[in-house]
C-alpha cells in the first residue's frame, strides 16, 4: 500500500466535497477547485451526512484497483491533489521571491507586475486567473491563491525572467532559496 494513498483525508468544518464521473470538486471560505481523477482511480466518502455524493466533516479514502507500479504512482499522486485542493479552498498557498542586485525591483500597476532586471526594458507580467500578486517592498514579491500547482508555476515563471547568479548572487529567487556561490576570475 501507498504510504502517502492510504492516509485519509480529513475534510474540516466549512468544505464540502463532491465526487462525479472522475471528477472531484472542493468548495471551502477561499472559494473553489475542482480537478479531473484518471478513471482507474477510486475516491470514497466516509462519515457522510449528505446523501447527495457531497461531504463536509467527513473523510476522503483514495483507493487503487492493482498493486501495478502505474496504479501505485498513481494513488499517492490523486491523493495529494485531493489534500492540496483542500488545504487551498481553507488556507490557501504562497510563495515568496526575493529580488536582490542594484536597480532591480518591482511595481504594481493595476493588475500587472512590473519588474526592472537590469534589463534595456521592463518586463511586464500579467498573473493568470486566481493568482494575487503582492508586494511587501519593491524587493520581495508574494504569490499566492488556491492552486499549489498554479502558485507554483507563476512563481517559476517570475524567477525564469532573471534567475540568481552564481557569481553575484543577483537576480529573483525564493526566498527559502540557497544559492551557491562561486569564485570569481583572479588576475595571475
């Protein structure tokens, strides 16, 4: 058995859970998610107090029909999709960039992101649907919103424009990042 599939998931107070035809749907106080399920994979409601196919309160068993090594990456994977869905509709998620090198920095304006790398013209960044930026100061960069996996990809996206350097260390990176630095040419 999966180490990560066979953990239940508990669903708190305020989340409601629904199960269609291989797909799984999670409204919480954030807002909602949904996700499709590969059709080999079985999702099961326990404690249910609604006979509709929907759960608030209860827990969710992610199962596999084989023990095969495609149905056993599968069941921790739809496992931990179900529990981030969950986690994003009550907490959400966030992801924090850190700018350093001398003239570099961020702006807001309106919607769009604005972002001096040193660069002959600024770069402008329009965030995706769902995603919120924000700016503690013009060096440090917040991203965040319901999707782990979104939150995720805009926050890539963003460092991709300017990556650290090994030898500065200027440049976007996050903010738990360690960059490894390298010695620069000496003259002989």
């Amino acid at each position: 058995m999966s180490r990560v599939g066979k953990n239940p998931i508990v669903i708190p107070s305020g989340v409601k859970l629904e199960i269609a035809e291989h797909q799984v749907k999670v409204s919480g106080p954030l807002g909602k998610l949904e996700k499709a399920i590969h059709p080999s994979i079985k999702v099961n409601l326990e404690d249910n107090s609604a006979k509709d196919g929907s759960a608030s309160g209860g827990k969710v068993i992610v199962s596999r029909p084989s023990d095969s090594k495609f149905h056993k990456s599968l069941h921790g994977l739809f496992r931990m999709l179900i529990y981030n869905m969950v986690v994003g509709v009550t907490q959400g998620f966030k992801k924090v960039l850190l700018i350093n090198g001398v003239g570099y920095k961020a702006e807001l304006s309106g919607k769009f992101l604005n972002l001096s790398l040193g660069y002959s013209h600024p770069i402008v960044f329009l965030p995706p649907e769902g995603i919120k930026i924000e700016l503690e100061n013009p060096t440090k960069i917040i991203v965040s919103g319901l999707d782990k996996e979104l939150v995720g990809l805009v926050a890539a996206k963003i460092r991709a424009f300017r990556p650290p350097d090994p030898y500065k260390a200027k440049g976007i990176k996050y903010e738990d990042e360690w960059v490894r630095r390298k010695a620069g040419k000496t003259a002989a």
